[in-house]
C-alpha cells in the first residue's frame, strides 16, 4: 500500500475512534462477518494492496460467533475512560450552622396582686456576707430601658452558644441552657447547673426539681414567665457532677452581665453552688439562709436546692419560710 493510502487509512480509523470516544462507547460491537466485509470493501478506497486489506481485516476483528462483547484492549480503554469521564465537581462544604437558640417565651400579664417597691430597704439588706468581695454597684450604674432587655440577652445568649472556655463542657453538651422567664422581671432565681433534662431542652428547670420550682413560684402567687431564671453554668457537667472552680469562673462573667440587665428587686439563690458563687464567699448555705445579702446593690437571699428538697422533703417547710421572707420584701404577704 502506498504511504499516502496507509496514511489516509489511519486517519479514518482514528475518526471512527474518536467519534466512539464523543460517544461515550467503551466496548467493540459484535459485528456480523457480512458487515465486516462491507467495512472492509469501504476501506478499500484508500488502497488495492493485500496488505491494506489485511490492515483493514485485522483492526476490526469479527466477533459474531462471541457470546459476549468484545472488550478494547486495555490501553484503547484507559484512553477512553480518561477522554469520556464525567469531571466530579466538588460543592463547597456548607457553612457551621448554629443550632436555632430556644424563644424567650411572652412576658404573661402580672397577676392581680402587683409586686410593689418598699418604701425603704430593710438595714440588714446590706450587710455583706463573711468572705464577701467588693463589686461595684449596679444601682449607681445606668440602666437600659425595659424593651431593650431582650435584645441585649439574646446577644448575650448567642455568645454562651458558642462557647468553648470549658472544653469538656463543649465536648459533651448537647445545647447550652441559657435562661427563661420574664427581662424585665423583679424577682430573680439563680440555679447549678443545668441536668439531663435541660440540656436536651435548652430550658432551665423543667425536669424533676424544675418542676419543684414551678410549683413554689406558683405558691407565691405567680406565674413562671413572671420571674427570670438561670445557672450559674450554661453547659451540663457530664454525669450531673459538681462544677469545677474553673468552670465556675469560666461561666461567671455571662451570668453577671445577665444581671446588670434585667436588675432585678430580688435574687433569690437555690442551693450552695449559686450562693458561693455570686456572693463570693465559702460560708454554707446554712449559714447564709435566713438574712438578707448584697450583690451590687441588689437583695439576694438564699434557700435551699430544688433537688435538695426532693432527697429532703422535711425541708420544704424551710424554703417556704424564706419565699414568705423574700414575697414580703416585695410587697406580697403569703
């Protein structure tokens, strides 16, 4: 065969390979030995030689007896799986999205008997408990208007739900548990640290010894929304453990910035963590039960533990006579 009849038979066996390749075929048809020799006598245009017949012949081969597809040999199969494949494209990964923070719930109407400032502060509201630390006042301090509350707590919400000071903490935690209740409330509570319940939540107080608390609050002739609740925690210790020092310290900043907004009349401490920690003091809370304390200017009074109340019910009878102390302070005699 000429080199010019060689040359053009090459080139249209490469523009069938690459129509195959724009195709996306990947295997050799079975063919009939008929169709073979019409292919063969189309090729035959581009020489007359024996050989040119015998090139042609031999880069078809007929496989019409096969059972199966033939497949292309492996070099052709690589080319066109390299040539044909589809490029993956690879979607950016999706930002962190932090978990929706639980609502602050309406602020209900006030019941009809309505919480009323003394006219005076009692003489013992001001003395500091033993071990006490000086802090500045928060009465002296401006105060943000009363619908500016919530908006300053939910920036302070959306900060506790991405931290990560207390490592163990952050590991383990399923959600944070920031507050719940009224920003503009007078009476305050101030817990532990939240419990299995409330980490699922988000809420604190709404398991066993939450449920306690409700009650109490009811007693007192209010409603739940009507007081602010938080812990001295926003994360749960694993397995309900005591909290650290350094947790405690880690976490006290949110707390305290939470009080210097919702500033209210009365704080009330549930249990020794919450005494120690906002008093800044290591006396019991046996000792600190019964007399008024000073954080900032504001009353704080301390009494004992939902969940101490639940392993000791005789000592129910206890809480209730310091909620009568705290109601009266507040203008409602139980």
């Amino acid at each position: 065969m000429s080199a010019v009849n060689s040359q053009n038979l090459h080139q249209a066996l490469a523009q069938i390979l690459e129509s195959w390749q724009r195709a996306g075929v990947t295997e050799l048809p079975t063919v009939s030995a008929e169709a073979v020799a019409e292919m063969t006598a189309a090729l035959r245009q581009f020489g007359k030689s024996d050989t040119g017949e015998q090139l042609a012949v031999n880069s078809i081969t007929p496989v019409a007896k096969a059972p199966a597809k033939a497949n292309i040999p492996a070099p052709h199969t690589a080319t066109l799986a390299a040539r044909t494949a589809v490029p993956q494209i690879t979607q950016p990964a999706a930002p962190a999205v932090t978990p929706p923070l639980p609502p602050m719930p309406n602020t209900p109407n006030r019941p009809a008997v309505k919480l009323s400032k003394p006219a005076t502060k009692p003489a013992e509201l001001l003395a500091p408990p033993e071990d006490a630390t000086e802090m500045p006042s928060l009465l002296s301090a401006p105060a943000l208007p009363p619908e500016q509350h919530f908006a300053a707590l939910e920036i302070i919400r959306a900060e506790v739900a991405g931290c990560t000071r207390c490592t163990e903490l952050a590991a383990t935690r399923t959600q944070t548990v920031f507050s719940d209740g009224d920003p503009n409330a007078r009476l305050c509570f101030v817990g532990e640290a939240p419990g299995a319940d409330e980490d699922a939540q988000g809420v604190p107080f709404v398991g066993r010894a939450g449920q306690l608390l409700t009650k109490i609050i009811e007693a007192c002739k209010l409603a739940r929304g009507e007081v602010y609740i938080a812990n001295v925690l926003k994360c749960r210790p694993p397995n309900n453990r005591p909290p650290e020092p350094l947790e405690v310290h880690n976490c006290r900043g949110y707390l305290d910035r939470q009080l210097e907004i919702v500033r209210p009349e009365v704080i009330v401490c549930l249990g020794a963590v919450a005494a120690k920690c906002l008093l800044q003091t290591e006396v019991s809370i046996g000792r600190l039960r019964g007399k008024w304390h000073d954080y900032r200017g504001l009353a704080v009074y301390c009494t004992y533990h939902p969940a101490y109340l639940l392993r000791n019910p005789n000592a129910k009878k206890d809480v209730w006579e310091d909620m009568k102390v705290v109601m009266a302070r507040l203008g409602v005699v139980l």
